[in-house]
C-alpha cells in the first residue's frame, strides 16, 4: 500500500515539475521569438498531462490571438475562466476575453465580461478603462467619462486615463473639462 501511495506521490511530483518547465518554456517560446506553432504544441501537451489547468487555457488563448484565431483564443478564455483559481487571474481572463470581444465589435459581452473582472478585481484601474472604451465605442459617453474616472481614482498619475476622458468629454461637449484632462495628459508626473 505505501508503494502505491508513494507511486502516486511520484506522478503527481513528476508532472508539477513537467507542467512548471512548460509554464517557463512557454514564456521563452512565445514572446521572443514568435514561434507560435512551437508554442501551440507545447502548450497542447502540457493540457494532455493537466487538462483541467487554467493557465495554460489562458496561455493558448493569448498564442492564438497573436495568431489572429479569435474565436479559439475566446474559447480558451472561457475554459481558463473555469479553472483559474487565483481572483486575480480570473479577472484577467474575464478582461481579455472581453478585449477580443470588443475586438468583434460585441460591445454589450465585452461590457459584462469587464463588469465580472471589476466584480473579482475592483482595484484594478485597467478593467475600468477598457470597460469605458467599450461604453466609448457604444456611444455613451457619460458611462465611458464615469468609468476612466473610476480608473483615475484608482491610479492617478496614469496620463492615458486623462487623455480617454478627456476624449469623451469632448464627444459630450464639454471643452473645458476636456481641455483640463488634456493638460493633466501632458504635465510632468509628480514624484
């Protein structure tokens, strides 16, 4: 009997090891040199030895959208959202799924997308700024000013943030407060 639990003790070892050295093989493989089909592979077999790990879901997603399969790559996405564990991972999937559906012009699904990453992650000032640019995108404005508000709040030294609300400012007609984020874009970070 503890020949078999040491047995499985071994495998299950075995594999974390393996499944760690595809983790780091698939950070060396897949941003430097591009070789996506590489990658692919790799990450293919690692979800053979642990098909239930998210992040590995979520590495293939990112593979294909570099190759520009975003159906496959918002597949994996929602197979990443089931199994990631971690709030925070779980947030970034939700928000990088809601990135290719924007991407698609599916503003309403990438809106509840980020509205579940705000849910897990409400001090993250980036999911408020994409959640805006989709409100942007919808045409309403007000939401889109109230939502890089939220992420000004979160991260006010951020000049991208002033400039996106500064453009929806503008699209409300209101110049001055444009004008004033603008400025904020432009100014020197305090230290």
């Amino acid at each position: 009997m503890q020949g078999l639990l040491l047995s499985e003790f071994l495998n299950t070892r075995l594999i974390n090891l393996i499944c760690q050295e595809f983790s780091r093989r698939l950070r060396i493989i897949v941003k430097p040199q591009k070789d996506y089909a590489e990658a692919l592979k790799d990450i293919n077999q690692a979800l053979r030895l642990e098909p239930q790990n998210g992040d590995f879901y979520y590495s293939r997603a990112q593979t294909y959208d570099r190759q520009g399969q975003t159906e496959l790559a918002i597949e994996d996405l929602t197979k990443a959202i089931e199994f990631i564990t971690s709030g925070f991972g779980r947030s970034l999937a939700y928000a990088t799924r809601g990135s290719l559906l924007g991407k698609q012009a599916q503003w309403d699904l990438a809106i509840q997308d980020y509205n579940e990453a705000i849910r897990i992650a409400p001090e993250f000032a980036y999911h408020y700024e994409h959640r805006g640019d989709c409100y942007y995108e919808k045409l309403d404005y007000e939401r889109a000013v109230a939502d890089y508000s939220d992420a000004i709040r979160l991260e006010p030294q951020n000049k991208h943030f002033y400039e996106d609300r500064a453009k929806a400012y503008r699209k409300l007609g209101n110049i001055e407060l444009a004008n004033i984020d603008e400025a904020k874009s432009q100014a020197p970070i305090a230290q």
